[in-house]
C-alpha cells in the first residue's frame, strides 16, 4: 500500500553558487558520511549533478513522508547511494517500508520522485 509520494525541482545554478560560496561545507551539511564519499569522486558538473540530486531527493522523501525537512526528518535521516548498475537506492532511519527514488538531471535541474511503500 501506498504510503506517500514527494517530487522535488532543483536548479543546478543554485546549488552551484552555494557550493562556490561555502565550498565543501554545504555538501556535509546535506549528505550522510557515505553519499559525501561518492560525491568526492566527482568533479565539475557530475559533482553538482550528484550533490543538487540527493539534495532534492531528501526533500522528495520528506515530502512524502508529510513533513517537509526540519524538526522531524533531518539531511541526515535519509541516504541515497548508488548500486553498481547506477541505481539510486534510498533508505531512512525515519521509515521502514519500501523507499522508491528516482533522479534525474537535465541541463539546469534535477528533478527527483519518492514514492514511500509499506511492507
């Protein structure tokens, strides 16, 4: 059954001058330990694309969940990482069911959907 469904928008600009301003520092604040190790093995606009998708796909998440990110569900409450295929898999500490998540990127956005399922 379905629990929840979010989808989230992002410009690429924005993260973009964040991360121009802040450096590495906004990166932490948003990624778990584990996505901030994938994100450092990409550079440029992949690392843009990887660190604007988890971003989005954190609100995403909350968004279906019925909260939106503060007091209930923090950056760190929900992973994204990748399987070998590619493959974005997310999990959370704030839910136990099925997490479907998918990402993608076009030009200036990514764009992501979360769809939260019981078990």
């Amino acid at each position: 059954m379905i629990q929840g469904i979010g989808i989230d928008i992002i410009d690429l600009d924005r993260v973009r001058k964040i991360q121009a301003r802040r450096g590495d520092s906004f990166a932490k604040k948003v990624l778990t330990e584990k996505e901030f190790d994938q994100y450092q093995g990409y550079s440029g606009q992949r690392q843009i694309e990887y660190l604007a998708g988890r971003f989005s796909a954190k609100e995403s998440f909350s968004k279906a969940m019925g909260t939106g990110l503060g007091k209930k569900i923090n950056f760190k409450d929900v992973e994204t990482l990748q399987n070998k295929l590619g493959q974005p898999i997310m999990t959370s500490t704030k839910f136990s069911g099925k997490i479907l998540v998918s990402i993608s990127h076009e030009k200036n956005y990514a764009i992501t959907q979360v769809l939260l399922e019981e078990i």
